[in-house]
C-alpha cells in the first residue's frame, strides 16, 4: 500500500499538473486568442475587454503561474533528497522557473501598464515588452512539458543522471541556448515569434534542438 509520504507526494504532482493546465492554458489564450481579437475588435469591445476581461483573465494566468512554481519546488525538493536529478529535469526546473519569472517580473509588471491599471508609462512599449515575454514563454512550454515528462520516462539512464556525470555536453549547450533565448526575452526582439504560427513552429523546433542535444550528447 502507497505510505503517507507518497500519497502527498503523489497529491503535490496532482496540484502541480493542475496548476499548470490553468496557467499554460490562460498563456495560449492570451497568445493564440485574445491578442487576435484585440487587432480586430471594435474601439468599444476592446475597451470593456481591457478593462474586464484581461484583468480578469490576467489574475487566473499569474496565480496559476505561482502556485505551478511553488508546487514545483516542493517536488524538486523531494527529487533533490532521493539524489536522482537528471538532466532532463534541471532543463524543465529552469524553462519553468523562467516563464514563472516572465509572469511576475516582466509580463504582468508591464500589463498593468499597458491597460492602464496603472497610471505612469509608456503603454505601448509596456504592452511590447509584455508581449515579448509571453510569446518567449509559449516558445518555452513544448520543451518545458518535454523535459518534465523526459525525466521519470527516459532520464534515469546512467548518462543522464547528474550524480553520475556531473553535467555532461549536452546539459551545458541546453542551458546556454535557454539563457540566451532568455536574455532576448528581455532585450530583444519577437523576431519569428511575432506570429502565431511562427511561435507554435519555432517552439516545435525547440524541443527537438533541446531533445536532441539531452539525448545524443
């Protein structure tokens, strides 16, 4: 019979996968649905939907965002005791804790300001920089969601295993291509992201680099 540890553990990964089906849904909502609605909308549907809907919707994303971290935490906690990390899931711990990042310190910072929650700023680089930072964490959650499952399926091979090799090739040119696809994220540009299309594709392409370079190198 599953002891008491396990049956929390197991209602941890429950919440987790909960959480993050409210906030990954709310993020395509906002990148595939509402951002089309809003260039098409009239000037008075717009209008009542910034002031209704997208805060409204905003504090479902965020929250959802907060507690899929802090649930994460707890079971990366419970992995890091049981010294089995792999490489797979220190690249999925890090896409996630950066789109939470994204959420808190950049998207909804910058939201506030572009539907005039708050007043001050410049409202349309406010809603740039947001929108940059949300298309970056749509390009991020396919390998993100890969990663996750990857480590208990396919991780625990002895070359995947961090106590075993120490952080192999693979590992440190996955965490260079994040960091710097982060750091465009906050200084640079949507580039092929500025479309729907283009992050869908591009966040296909992610995973299978990211993939590849875990599983080959």
């Amino acid at each position: 019979m599953m002891d008491a540890m396990d049956f929390i553990n197991f209602l941890f990964r429950w919440a987790h996968v909960l959480f993050g089906i409210t906030w990954i849904g709310f993020l395509y909502y906002f990148n595939f649905v509402q951002g089309g609605y809003f260039k098409q909308a009239t000037p008075e549907a717009l209008s009542d939907a910034k002031a209704k809907l997208a805060p409204s919707a905003l504090w479902w994303f965020r929250w959802g965002a907060m507690f899929t971290f802090l649930t994460g935490l707890v079971l990366l906690a419970a992995i890091g005791k049981q010294s089995v990390l792999n490489d797979f899931i220190v690249v999925g711990a890090l896409l996630g804790t950066l789109m939470f990042l994204n959420v808190w310190v950049i998207i909804w910072p910058n939201q506030k300001i572009a539907l005039g929650i708050v007043q001050g700023g410049d409202g349309p680089a406010a809603g740039a920089k947001a929108l940059l930072a949300s298309r970056t964490n749509t390009l991020f959650s396919a390998p993100m969601l890969y990663c996750m499952l990857a480590s208990p399926h396919l991780g625990y091979s002895s070359e995947h295993i961090l106590s075993a090799n120490g952080g192999g090739t693979g590992l440190i040119i996955a965490l260079v291509i994040v960091a710097a696809l982060e750091v465009n994220a906050i200084v640079g540009k949507q580039g092929p992201m500025a479309s729907v299309k283009g992050v869908i594709m591009h966040s296909i392409i992610l995973t299978a680099v990211l993939g590849g370079v875990l599983h080959l190198l």
